[in-house]
C-alpha cells in the first residue's frame, strides 16, 4: 500500500506558481533572443553593404550561433589596428583569446584561416541594444577600415 502525507487532490500550489513563473520568464527570453538576433543580424547587414563581401567574412553565419553576438573578419586589417580606432568597445577573436597576438585556436578549430582569424573581431549587442547602435559601430568599423 502507498501511504501518502497529503490527502486526495491536494496540489503542490508553491510549485505550480513557481512552474508559471518559470514559464512566463522562457517566453519572455525567447522573445528578447528574438530582438538580439534582429540587432545582430542588422549590424551584419550593414557592415557587409558599407565594406563588401571581400573585406567583410561572418563567421559561422549559417550555424546555430548565440543571438546576441557577432564574429566576423575585416579582411586586410588587423582587429587590434581597427578596434584602437572606434569608439565602442568590441573584442578581437574569440572570448577566450582577446589578449593575444596569435590566431586563436578556437576560430581556427572552426575552418578560420589564420590570416582571417587576426583580422577577427567579436560584437556583441545587450538587451537594450538598439538598431541605431548597431549603425553606429557599423559606421566607425567604416571609419576604421579607411584610415
């Protein structure tokens, strides 16, 4: 026999409010997921309209990748050379190799030429990022490139 210390039909009230809770907070992730990738997919856009298809290389653009960032390649630069020149703050590679001189591993684990994984440069947007914002770090890319 099952002996139970609750009695017929007794829910577990606590666990369905934290269950709708939980639910409410999937919905609205998915939804600003959503809008990051909406941010994200209009910065690459634009920096591929603005420098062309042969400066501009997104990384992994067809994979499955994180809404909020972008790594992509200004080819016949040098992302340390670029990023001293804008005034936004980006990183150069990947997360885990921002600081080095070398091509990180990780890109080229990923079928990034060495001479494009040091032209590398990662953006990524925030919740409250805005188009306008993405058009702005397009436009001192831009300004980068040419000096």
């Amino acid at each position: 026999a099952v002996v139970s210390t609750q009695s017929t039909g007794t829910e577990n009230t606590p666990m369905i409010a934290g269950l709708g809770e939980a639910a409410e907070q999937a919905v609205a992730a998915a939804a600003a997921s959503s809008s990051l990738s909406d941010v994200r997919d209009c910065f690459e856009g634009l920096l591929l309209k603005e420098l062309g298809e042969d400066v501009v290389r997104i990384h992994c653009r067809v994979a499955p990748r994180l809404p909020n960032t972008s790594n992509f390649a200004l080819r016949g630069t040098r992302s340390r050379d670029v990023l001293e020149r804008v005034k936004f703050v980006a990183s150069r590679g990947a997360a885990c190799h921002s600081d080095r001189e070398t091509p990180s591993q990780v890109l080229l684990n990923f079928g990034v030429s060495t001479e494009d994984a040091l032209c590398s440069i990662r953006v990524s947007f925030g919740q409250h990022s805005t188009p306008e914002e993405a058009e702005f770090a397009v436009s001192e890319l831009v300004r980068a490139v040419g000096q």
